[in-house]
C-alpha cells in the first residue's frame, strides 16, 4: 500500500466518545503512523446528490489529542475504505445513513458492510445459532414478557438498538407481582413510547464474568474478561466493570468457528463477540471497542494486526482501476461542490 490511500471514517461527534475504550482514534492513528490518509465524516454532514454519496470530511492529522484540518466536500467514492463507527441507538437516522451508503462503489471496501449492518441487529444475530445462545425473548408485548419471567425466574431485560448497557434492567419473579410493574417500565422508551425489549434469562455466572472476543475477518485478535461491580450484573466497561484476561474455552471456540463462514459472506469484518458462562448473548458489529483494554492486558498492540488485516483487503483490489473509474465521475457532480472535492 502506499501514502495515497485513504481511510473515511464515519464517527459520533467527538463530545461523545468515550475516550476510556475508544477504538477508532486508535486505528486511525496505526494509519497515520504508516502514512496514509484519514479522514472524519459526521452523519450530520452526509450527503446524496442525486446518486453520488459527498459529505463534509475533516481530515484527521493526530489523534491524542485530535487533530483536524478543515474540512472540505468531497465525493465518498475517491476514498479506498470506509469504516462506520457510529455507535448505536440503530434509528431511523442511521437507517438512512446506510441507505445513503448503499451508493458506494463496490470496489470502495466497507469495514463492515453497510448492508450488514441494516440487516443484522447485534443482539438478535446470535439467533441465527439458538443452540449457543441462554434461552431468549424479543417482543414489545408485555403479557409475552410475563410468561417469559414466570418460566425463568429472573431476567435481563435490554432495549434492542442501543448499546454500552444503556436502559439494562433485571427483574425476577415474584409472587405479589411486583415484576409486571417493572416489565411495563422497561418497555417504555424515554419518548413514552413502547419499544421492542430482548429479555434472556439471567445467568448468574455474569458475576465471573463476560468476555468480549474481538474477531477480525472471523478470527480472535483478543480477549478481555470483563467484571461486574460488586452487587452489579452489568459487565459493561461503560458501566464500571472491572478488566481481566481471559482465554478461549473450547465451547467458546467452537462457536466462534461456527459463525465465522457467516461474518465472511455477509462482509462484517470487525465483530465483538460476547460471553457469558459459554453462551454466546451478543455479535456487536456496529462499531465494536475493547482494544484499549485488550491492548493493556496482553501487552500487544491488536490494532497493528487489524491495520494489516484492513489493508490486505484493499490491496486485493485492482487501485489502478478503482482511481480511473472514480475520476470518471467528476462530471456528475455539482458545480458548486467541484472545487473543494477535488482538494481532498
């Protein structure tokens, strides 16, 4: 690979980040290290003008602290690779994101996959595996919910499109009935909405822990244990679990060799595989973190691994035909974006 390829980051806006497991400013700055070009593109400054993707792009010069040059139109298509590390809630805004970015170049190589990410929620694709996963409900419907806790004493109830632990509750079953007022709590959403819940069976065993396995092109680069805090059953780093190192079980290994054909031909090349006492209760694709801690723990620096892993990808691609056809559609763009695109 050479200086001239890019990397087009699609990012939360900085204020939001949680710096302490950020795992994008650490790729970004492999990237730099080595020489090529990195760029920031908020979803507020995403664009379809008529069927060529553009959007307002910082390019990005250091990431501790962040560095960024003005920002300049450019046309999506010139860039070698596109990273979507927008974290959930998945609305209706990053619905169209991905929409949006359906219109990008075939050859342009997507970490992941956008169609993935729209077709696939991170906690109801370990479904596609039932036999891995604690037994597990979705529904908004509360009387479905109730059944649910009487069969299985206590559950974990989660919002289906936000992440970090955010809105995760536990009930369990009691005879007063004191559940069902939790239940319809929980299935109202901060709008006053009801919202689709995934309720799974609560498995004591969180309190050992649960491993976040990072996989890369369907393989482990690594593993962190993560701790709930005394009298806590959220193993959320956001949420104050506490990191351990952790190793692969040979169930666990299984099931990661098991869902890797499946991650392979649907284009989700970075996954967060979660565990809890060997079931497999979440696949984050979205933008899945942890190689900070993974990094503190083992002493490596994965992110050199999935830098490589990345651009392998694109070298498979023929450049010179990728650049030529991207030039090609200069015409197609507005007038008055053409200046500053080409500054890119």
């Amino acid at each position: 690979m050479n200086a001239t390829t890019k990397f087009l980051f699609v990012m939360d806006p900085l204020e939001t980040l949680n710096l302490e497991t950020e795992t994008s400013l650490v790729l970004m700055q492999d990237l730099i290290e080595r020489g090529h070009g990195v760029y920031w593109l908020q979803q507020e400054d995403l664009a379809l003008v008529h069927d060529e993707p553009m959007g307002l792009v910082f390019p990005v010069t250091g990431t501790d602290p962040l560095a960024r040059a003005e920002p300049v139109w450019s046309k999506l298509n010139r860039f070698d690779a596109v990273l979507v590390r927008k974290d959930p809630p998945f609305d209706t805004e990053y619905l169209q994101l991905t929409l949006i970015l359906d219109h990008l170049d075939p050859d342009v190589a997507q970490f992941n996959d956008v169609k993935a990410l729209r077709n696939f929620n991170e906690k109801m694709l370990p479904l596609r595996w039932p036999e891995f996963t604690p037994p597990t409900l979705i529904t908004m419907n509360s009387d479905q919910l109730e059944r649910f806790a009487i069969e299985h004493r206590s559950l974990v109830l989660k919002p289906l499109n936000d992440c970090s632990g955010r809105g995760i509750s536990k009930i369990d079953w009691d005879e007063s009935g004191d559940f069902r007022k939790q239940i319809d709590e929980a299935l109202i959403n901060l709008d006053g909405k009801t919202r689709f819940l995934v309720a799974q069976k609560y498995l004591p065993a969180v309190s050992q822990g649960d491993k976040r396995v990072y996989l890369v092109n369907g393989e482990p680069f690594g593993i962190v244990n993560r701790i709930p805090q005394p009298g806590s059953y959220l193993a959320n780093i956001h949420q104050g679990a506490k990191c351990e190192p952790a190793q692969l079980s040979a169930r666990e290994n299984h099931i990661i060799n098991t869902i890797a054909p499946f991650l392979l031909d649907h284009g989700i090349f970075l996954a967060g595989a979660d565990f809890i006492d060997g079931y497999l209760t979440e696949l984050n694709i979205t933008s899945p973190s942890a190689i900070r801690q993974i990094n503190e723990l083992s002493g490596e620096q994965v992110q050199h691994r999935i830098v490589d892993s990345m651009l392998a990808r694109i070298a498979r691609k023929p450049c010179g035909e990728r650049r030529a056809e991207r030039t090609s559609h200069h015409h197609r763009i507005p007038r008055t974006f053409c200046c500053a695109e080409w500054r890119v």
